[in-house]
C-alpha cells in the first residue's frame, strides 16, 4: 500500500513539472502568458491606429512577439510612416517597433 502512494506521488509530480514546462517560453517561442500579452499589445496598436484620423483608413498589419512590434504593409506618405511608429511606441508593453512599412 506505501508503495502504491509513493508510486502515485511520483506521477502526479512528474506530470505537475511536465506540465507547468509545457507553458514555458524560449528565445523563439513564447509562453502561454506571453502570447496572450502580445495579443493584447496588437489589439491595443490597432486601436490607436483606428482612432487617429490619419493611420484609420491605412492598410497597416500589426504582429507583435515578445513586445517587438512589427508594422508592416503599404502606405501613402512617408508622414504616414512616420505616425504609424510614434502611436505605436506610445502603447504600453511595447518593446521596440520593427518598422516595414513601404510607400506605394
């Protein structure tokens, strides 16, 4: 029977360690935690895109990991370019902003 509990123990540690490493990051994966962070961050980017006049009606995509922003598509102006990443640095958790946006 002590066998039995001390076997049971181990298990359930084995699939408790396994389990929390599942949810672990690397250099080129992010956590469970930073995923959802970096959701957050795009939608929060796009937001402010959406409520400045001059960014609303740009076709800007926004990908975000590990709070690198990275703002990408076609643009009319080089203002435009230059908006886009000031809004998006005011945003909180951004890291840095990767810039490859591409006049038309």
């Amino acid at each position: 029977m002590r066998k039995l509990k001390l076997i049971t123990r181990v298990l359930l540690a084995l699939v408790l360690v396994l389990s929390v490493a599942g949810c672990a990051g690397s250099k080129v994966t992010e956590s469970t935690g930073e995923y959802f962070d970096d959701s957050i961050v795009t939608t929060k980017v796009k937001s402010a895109f959406l409520a400045d006049s001059r960014l609303r009606s740009m076709d800007i995509t926004v990908n975000t990991f590990k709070g690198a922003v990275q703002l990408s598509g076609f643009v009319n102006s080089p203002d435009v370019i230059t908006r886009a990443v000031q809004v998006a640095r005011t945003i909180k958790g951004v890291r840095v902003v990767n810039n490859s946006l591409v006049l038309k």
